[in-house]
C-alpha cells in the first residue's frame, strides 16, 4: 500500500507502530542475543561441570530446537493468533530459561537449552509476523529496518552481555536476565490486539509434516555442525545423515503437497519471488555468521589482539550492519523499491571482501576492521528487502508461515557457511594439535602460550583467511546474482 494512495492513514500506521513495536522488539532482542550470548560464557559453564567434549551442543541445542519450530509457530500463529502464540512463545523461552540457570549438568543444560529454543523459534517469526500484520507494507519498509538493526546489534552485543554477566555474577546470570525481559516483553506484547484467521472447526494440526520437517532439519544441522571434527566429511555416519536429510525434505515436498493446511508452505515455495528471496537470505546468513564468528579468532591469533579488543572490533562492523539495514528500510519506504538495495549492496560487499582477500597480508587492522564495516554496509540491505517481498507476496493469511521461511533459511545459511568455511580455514590452517597447544597455553591460569605452536599457525593463518575472504566474494556475488532474478515489483 503506498504512501499517499487514498487508503493510507498516517495517522493510523503510527498508531500501530506504538502498539506492535515495542512488545515485538523486546521479544526479537530475547530471540536473536540468546544465539550468541553464550560465545563467551562456555569457559566458565566447562568449568563449572568440569567437562569440555560436549559443551558445543549447548549451543547446537538451541539452533536445532529454534529451527525446527520456527514454521510450527509460524502455522498455529495464522490460525490462533500471532499476538497469541507469541505470549505462548514467551512463557515457553522464560521457563526453559529458569531451567537453564538451575541445570545441575551439561547435558541437563542441553535439555533446557533445546526447550529454550522451542519458544525461541516462535519469538522472531511471530514478532515479524505481527509487524506485518498490523502495518501497511510501504511503510513496514522502515520497520523491518529496524528489525534488523536489532537483529545486528543484539547478536552481536551477546557475547559482550555473556562476558560481562559471568565476570561479575556467574554464568547462570545469563539466563536468570531473561525473567525481567520476558516479562517486559510479555506485557508490552498483551497490548497488541489479537487477530484470527481460521474458525476453531477448520484447524487440522498437520503432525506428519512437522515430523518429517524435524527429523530432515535435525539430520542437516547435526550433520553440518559436526562436519570435520567430530563426523569425518566422508564418513558413512555423515552420508547417512544428509542422504536422511535429501531423503527427508523430498518426502516433505511431496507430503506438504497433499493436505490443506500444511505446516511447511511448499506452495508458497513454488512462488518464484518467494523461493528465490529465500534463497538469497542463505546467502545473507552464509556471508553473516561466518563474518562474525571467524574475524575475532584471526584478530587474535595473527593481529596480536586480545579477547576482549577483537570483541570490541566488532561492535563498529555490526553497526554499519544495522545502517545498511535501516537506510535500506528507509529508502524502501521513500521510493517503494526493492530489489535494487540487495543488488547494489552484495555486489559492493562482494568486491570489499575481493580486495580484502588481495590486500589481507599488507593492509593494516584499522584497514582490514573499515574494509569489513563496508562489507556488512552492503550485506545490511537484504534482510529488509527480502521480509517485505516475501510478506507481501504471501499475503495476510499466510505471513506467519511466510515469515517462518524466513528464519529457517537463515538458520541453515548461517549452518552451511559456517561449517563450509570453517573446514576451509582449519583445513588450510592445519591439523589441529598445532593451533591447540597456542589457544589453550594462552588461556590457562598464569601459563604462557606455545609460541613456536603460535607460529607456526600464524604463518598458515593469512592464506587461510585469504581463502575465507574469497570464499565470501563468492557467495555474496551468488546472492546478488539471485537478487537480479527476483521479479521486480513496487509497493
């Protein structure tokens, strides 16, 4: 609905927004910091239990559970009420958070993280949802901005939260601070009205769907978050757990096709603007995480920067991610354009991280962190722009299910980018006992690190990057490829 037309109330859409924003941004900020909130907390949490080997699944837990439930959300918000399954989403994330902080074990905490994620996988799809939902899509543009500036900042503010929180209390304290949020987010989220879709009597729960989505998710992320290190590439167990994944979400194709209301919009996927914009959020979250996560090892291991400085570099990258997405959010809401803001961004973010690449060895850290500000300048643009077309062209009964798509193809994006890239650099970098001895020597009490360890890694670590960073050329100039094949329209 464009500004101006004669069904446009300013008037009004500022009204929604003092009603929806503020309940749904405290709900996305509990959603997308408890991703990475615990980057810095693990240490304490392996000490605590006095175990190491397993302490990944507390995070792994979270993104299985969140990525599995995000479309389940999405499905029963159309047709019980967005503002509905949010608060169910809410109570869900705010007892699995006092389980957290009680757990008596890892794998207890694993348990408890895993049930966090069940409502944390509602929390973002619904809050969109409901942006969507009560606001006109011109101006959406400006709101879905905002998403994703705070998207940006909280998960990036997450490890310095985790950080701070365990240094001066525990690491329990990280999800004891989720009681207050919660709450606030629960009573700011009672104030947004409740709209339904489908009469009680016309709900049929698509169970069989959502099995086969779970089972086939579950076997791609564990798959792909254990590529390398625990599960050899090319191992029977690794086949088997793709060939279950192939095999899984082709049944899932075929079965979603079937019934009325499944929980998998497949029909949806049919649609050309949808699938490819979808695609391209891959691409955003393949390019994004690996950005994030990686950048702060090579700032220590070959700048010389300590844990805490390589954190703070990250704080300006991340801001220029939430400016990309707010000026594009804007420029959206001003001209009615859409497909030109990720097209232009990935091209430029895709020759940053070409010149980084080039330039890596001789370019000093100032440069290499302005270089990478740039990059995620460029990269900010998708998010707004690929939440407002696939929400319009869904339409209003279906954007919770639309939206979902949105966070599991993010959610897997940001898998397959990490695991690739990952094995790229450690792979380029060398066998792992000889990037070991340096981090571990570094981190224990009063010991000094293994500097022939050191090194000897720091020698591998700018071809690896070089590598990495090309790798990042490439998969940012895909996304811009597919935004150039996305059917361009005005709103």
């Amino acid at each position: 609905m464009a500004t101006g037309s004669p069904d446009y109330d300013e008037a009004a859409t500022r009204a929604a927004f003092r009603e929806v924003f503020p309940g749904v941004m405290v709900a996305m900020f509990l959603a997308s910091v408890d991703q990475t909130i615990l980057a810095t907390t693990l240490p304490a949490i392996a000490a605590s239990f006095g175990q190491l080997s397993d302490l990944s699944w507390v995070v792994i837990a979270y993104l299985l559970a969140a990525t599995v439930t995000a479309p389940i959300h999405g499905y029963l918000g159309d047709r019980f009420g967005r503002r509905r399954m949010l608060l169910v989403a809410l109570g869900l994330f705010v007892l699995a958070s006092i389980g957290c902080a009680l757990a008596p074990s890892v794998w207890a905490l694993v348990a408890m993280r895993g049930l966090q994620g069940c409502g944390g996988g509602g929390l973002m799809t619904l809050a969109q949802a409901l942006i969507g939902e009560h606001v006109p899509a011109r101006e959406r543009a400006r709101f879905q901005g905002y998403f994703a500036a705070m998207f940006a900042l909280s998960s990036t503010l997450g490890p310095v939260m985790g950080g701070v929180l365990t240094e001066h209390f525990s690491w329990r304290a990280v999800f004891v601070i989720n009681l207050p949020l919660g709450a606030l987010a629960a009573f700011l989220a009672w104030r947004i009205p409740n709209v339904r879709h489908v009469p009680a009597g016309c709900f049929r729960f698509d169970f069989a769907g959502a099995l086969i989505f779970a089972v086939s998710a579950i076997a791609l992320l564990v798959g792909l978050a254990s590529g390398g290190h625990r599960i050899a590439w090319w191992s029977v167990s690794m086949l088997a757990l793709l060939g279950t994944a192939g095999l899984g979400f082709g049944v899932l194709g075929w079965w979603e096709r079937r019934i009325e209301n499944p929980v998998i919009p497949v029909r949806l996927l049919s649609v050309p603007a949808i699938l490819r914009s979808n695609a391209l959020v891959m691409c955003f979250a393949a390019a994004l995480f690996p950005s994030v996560l990686y950048l702060p090892l090579y700032l220590q291991l070959g700048r010389g920067s300590g844990i805490g400085e390589s954190g703070l570099w990250l704080l300006p990258i991340s801001l220029m991610l939430a400016v990309g997405a707010t000026v594009t959010g804007r420029l959206i809401a001003k001209t009615g354009r859409l497909t030109p803001f990720p097209i232009g961004g990935l091209a430029l973010s895709s020759v940053v991280f070409t010149v980084l690449a080039v330039s890596l060895e001789i370019a000093p850290t100032a440069l290499v962190v302005g270089l990478m500000m740039l990059a995620m300048l460029g990269i900010g643009g998708v998010m707004p722009t690929c939440q407002i077309i696939i929400q319009d062209t869904a339409g209003r009964n279906a954007l919770g299910s639309a939206t979902a798509s949105i966070s599991v193809s993010r959610s897997i994006g940001a898998s397959i980018g990490v695991a690739l890239l990952g094995a790229l650099l450690f792979t380029l970098i060398g066998p792992g006992d000889q990037l070991g001895p340096a981090t571990r020597g570094a981190g224990a009490a009063g010991a000094p690190p293994d500097t022939v360890a050191l090194a000897a890694a720091r020698a591998r670590l700018d071809p690896a990057f070089r590598a990495v960073l090309a790798a990042l050329a490439g998969i940012t100039a895909l996304g811009a490829a597919i935004a150039l094949t996305i059917p361009r329209k005005r709103i």
